[in-house]
C-alpha cells in the first residue's frame, strides 16, 4: 500500500543553513535505504509557504490568492511517498524522517485510481 508522509514544521523556528543541509543529507540517505528495498517512490522538500499559491472555484469564480488557505502553527515543509507493508511499517518510515524530532510526519494511505497515469 502506497503511504504519502506529510512532513509538517513551523517555518519560523526552521534550522539555519547548516542544519538544512544536515537534514537533507539525512532524508537523502534514508530515500536510497527505502530505494534500494523498493519502498522508495517519491520525496520532496517544498519551498516556504510565501512562495505558495492558494486556488479556489466557487460558483464558477476561480480566486487565487498568496500564500497557504489556513493560518497553522506548523506548515507542510515536504513529503515522502512510499510503499509500505503496513500502516506500522508506514509509522516506522516516518519516525525515522529528520524533522519529525522537531515537526509533525502525518502519515495518510494513498487511493489507488485505476486508470491514472503511473508516475
């Protein structure tokens, strides 16, 4: 079963360089070990939330506005999308992603649509 690992954190208290660099390496080594056990299908950090875009259609009416839809005190920092035997192999993966020691990896099942492009 496929798991999307939501990496959460509070920008404002994010590591300076050095320790983004460390987290990186970090995610990077765990990706090639998910990689090489065929576990590995996807990750990703994102740019902060002042480069994000928020869309919205109601009634027709497409509203594009800066920047995340809701005011949190943590913000989706990036993800990890894996497949995992289990939600306990899912949980383990996640425990092991470098900001869940300071941030939140919410962990979720992907639906499988047949008929969607592999990626």
């Amino acid at each position: 079963m496929k798991y999307l690992l939501l990496i959460y954190f509070d920008e404002h208290a994010a590591p300076d360089e050095a320790g983004r660099q460390a987290c990186y390496d970090e995610s990077t080594r765990l990706a090639q070990e998910l990689h090489a056990g065929g576990k590995f299908l996807g990750a990703n950090p994102l740019q902060p939330t002042s480069m994000a875009t928020s869309v919205r259609v109601r009634d027709g009416k497409r509203f594009v506005t800066d920047g995340p839809f809701a005011e949190t005190r943590e913000q989706l920092g990036g993800y990890f999308l894996i497949d995992a035997r289990d939600l306990d192999e899912a949980i383990g993966v996640a425990a092991r992603i470098p900001m869940a020691q300071t941030g939140t990896v919410e962990g979720r099942p992907v639906i499988e649509i047949p008929g969607l492009p592999a990626g």
